[in-house]
C-alpha cells in the first residue's frame, strides 16, 4: 500500500484535521481486514516527524514504514507533488531485492510513486489505483478555491491508463473515471467497508441534553458543508448541532475554518445551539453517532463518505447531500433522505419532518443497520479487492 499523505496511524487518535480523515480510516481497516485474511501488508507513507520509527506495527500482518521524502514535518498534501520522485525512488530501492506481488496506490500522487517505482524493476510490478478523490470533481466544485498543483487531471489521467487496475469507490466515480480516458474495463467498484464490531446500534451513547440532536462528524474544510447544516438550524426549532472533527478541543479557537462557522453561528441567532467538539478519537465516535437523532452529513461532493456508512451501522438515519458515494450507500427514503447541496432551507425541511416522525426514523434506522452489515463488512470489501488485485497481477503477466 502507498499512501504518502494519509498514514493509517493517524486513524487511531482521531481526525479531522485539513489533510486527516477517510482516506487515513479506509487504508488503516482495509489493511488489517488484509492481514486478518493472511495476507502480508506494508503501508508506505511519508514521515512527517523526524521522531518517527522507522516501521511500526499497525495489526497482525501489517507494517507501516516511513518513507523519508521531503522535510520530516507536516506539510499540506497539495504541497507534496515535488517530493513523489524521491518517494518513487524510495520504493524502487525497498523493492528490488524483495517486490510486492502487487502495489495498491491511495489518492493520485501515491500512484506516480508507486508507478515510477513499478517501472523501474523487472519484472514490473502490477499497480492498483484508489483515487480517494478525483482532480475533475474538484475543480469543478471548488474553482479559483481548488489549491491542487496545476497538472493534476493530466497526471490523474495519466496515472489511471497506466495503472494495472482502478478501483472506483462508488459508481459515480466510474463515469468520470471513463470520460477521463481510464479503459473500462481495468474500473471496478469497491466501496469503503465499515468496522462492524465498533459501529452497531448496541452500545453507549454519549450523554445527551434532551435537545433533538443533529451530529456532523467531518472534516473542517469549506466543501464539507457544516456551515449548510449550521444555517438550516436556524428552521429547526429547539435542535442543537454537535460538530466533531477539526483540530484538537484546545485548538479550536486558533482555527480559521472554526471561526468562520462560528461567525456563521453567530449571525444565524443559533450559536447557543452549535457545539464544536474538536477532534473525536476513534473508540468516541459510535458513542457520539448513537446519541444523535439523525446524522447529517452535506458535503458538495463526496468521492464516498465513510460517515453515512458508520451512522447507518449504528442504527441512526441520516441526512445526506445527494452526491457521490452517498448515492450507492445511502438509500433514499429507506436509510436516510438525500438533499441538494448548499440548499439550507431543502435541508431543514428533511430533517424537521424526520423528527418529528419517531417511528420512520426507527425504521431507517433498522434498515440502515442491516444495509451496513448485508453490503459493508470489511470482510467481504477485503476479498473484493484481492479479486482486483489478482486481476491486476494476471494483467502484468500478459506479454504485450
């Protein structure tokens, strides 16, 4: 596994932060669902700490080692283009003595190393691409706002018609993926699985204040739309809005996007009803998803969404901006209620009509459950993407 922004450590002590969130929990419980199934995984992602370990345990069957590229501190991931050649011959280095039977790249400058790394060794090494988010999307959302580097679609492009296989996370992401020049038939779909010993409707919650309580856990960045969930507060009377996610608890006053939301608040006449929590770690978030009565999530674009999927698990219905992967997990009236993104008033209409009807969402949240456990276990997304990668490795055997 290549990862060179989002280490699945940081999985463990929570997210939320600009650069930490899905990506960071896919590869973590992706890989440990690998090493549970016998397989043998290295995470390869770049130091950020010059205090960091060398390699680090992370579950049975899966190391993460750290991958000296760049300067050895945080840098945003948009920042990182520059160093992928380092990373790229990091890798080939790592793997000319003992190569991987496959290489699976997460987000699109992960897959520039891992194919300059594949391309440099003979045999070649097949290589999977996750794009975790696409360049097209973004800049079609986000405009002058999109910070990625200036060749970020070539590259993306690039990248998926030289890539053994693409895994698209949901089927949205497919179509872009073909009007890209990605070959069809090296896409297949495999979601985001969901930890079903951690998120189920059995459980704690954490202490509510008997408020209807709506709970976004994101992370705190413009397109994620908690300023749409703060602003249809405003037509759901007597509801508060716990916001988790973002920097730790103590940081929170030093954080632009945090002071923008609370501005927000402010002006909207609902700050004594919005509470931002901070940083969530991992073992609060079933408690926190399970003292909601709904989970609102209203993002402009979502390349999958693991937060729907975790409220869903936990017996709780959800409202979700109609977009992405929300699409596939969330179904629409039976799980949840889809909206438009960036139309308060839509949302606020959704989720007053859900709380003021228990018994429908008593039932989403059954069928939300069951939808988690039937379609989303890590088991079953686990042997979906060995299959991918059995085909990728089947691929780089053929002469061409």
């Amino acid at each position: 596994m290549v990862s060179e922004h989002a280490s699945p450590l940081a999985a463990v002590d929570g997210l939320g932060g600009a650069d930490a969130g899905g990506q960071n929990v896919f590869v973590a419980d992706l890989t440990a669902e690998l090493g549970r199934q016998g397989h043998h995984v290295t995470v390869y992602t770049r130091r950020d700490d010059a205090g960091l370990p060398s390699r680090v345990r992370l579950a049975p069957g899966v190391t993460v080692e750290h991958v000296p590229a760049g300067p050895p501190e945080p840098v945003p991931k948009d920042d990182l283009l520059p160093y992928m050649a380092e990373f790229g011959r990091y890798l080939a280095e790592r793997w000319s003595n003992a190569p991987p039977d496959v290489a699976h790249a997460h987000f699109w400058m992960s897959g520039l190393a891992a194919i300059r790394a594949a391309d440099a060794l003979t045999p070649r090494v097949p290589v999977v691409q996750t794009y975790h988010a696409l360049g097209t999307v973004k800049r079609r959302h986000q405009g002058d706002k999109d910070t990625s580097p200036p060749g970020r679609v070539r590259l993306e492009r690039a990248i998926g018609r030289t890539a053994d296989a693409v895994i698209a996370t949901c089927s949205d992401e497919t179509g872009e993926l073909i009007r890209m020049g990605v070959p069809r038939d090296r896409i297949t779909v495999v979601p985001c699985g969901v930890d079903l010993e951690r998120f189920g409707p059995d459980g704690a919650a954490a202490p509510a204040n008997g408020r209807p309580r709506l709970v976004a856990l994101s992370r705190l960045v413009e397109r994620k739309g908690v300023d749409t969930a703060i602003e249809a507060l405003v037509r759901v009377p007597g509801a508060e809005l716990v916001v988790a996610g973002g920097p730790p608890r103590a940081a929170l006053d030093g954080d632009p996007e945090v002071r923008r939301l609370r501005g927000i608040a402010e002006r909207s006449g609902v700050a004594d009803r919005v509470s931002f929590l901070g940083r969530v770690g991992r073992a609060d978030v079933p408690g926190l998803l399970r003292s909601a009565d709904l989970v609102v999530t209203l993002p402009w674009y979502e390349p999958f969404g693991m937060v729907p999927l975790e409220a869903m698990a936990c017996g709780v219905p959800v409202v979700a901006t109609g977009v992405g992967g929300h699409v596939d997990t969330v179904v629409d009236r039976v799980t949840g209620l889809h909206v438009p993104p960036r139309r308060a008033a839509v949302a606020a209409d959704r989720i007053r009509d859900l709380l003021s009807d228990p018994t429908r969402r008593a039932a989403m949240g059954v069928a939300g459950a069951d939808r988690a456990r039937s379609c989303y276990s890590w088991a079953r997304i686990g042997h979906d993407t060995i299959s991918v990668y059995q085909r990728a490795m089947a691929r780089c055997e053929v002469p061409v």
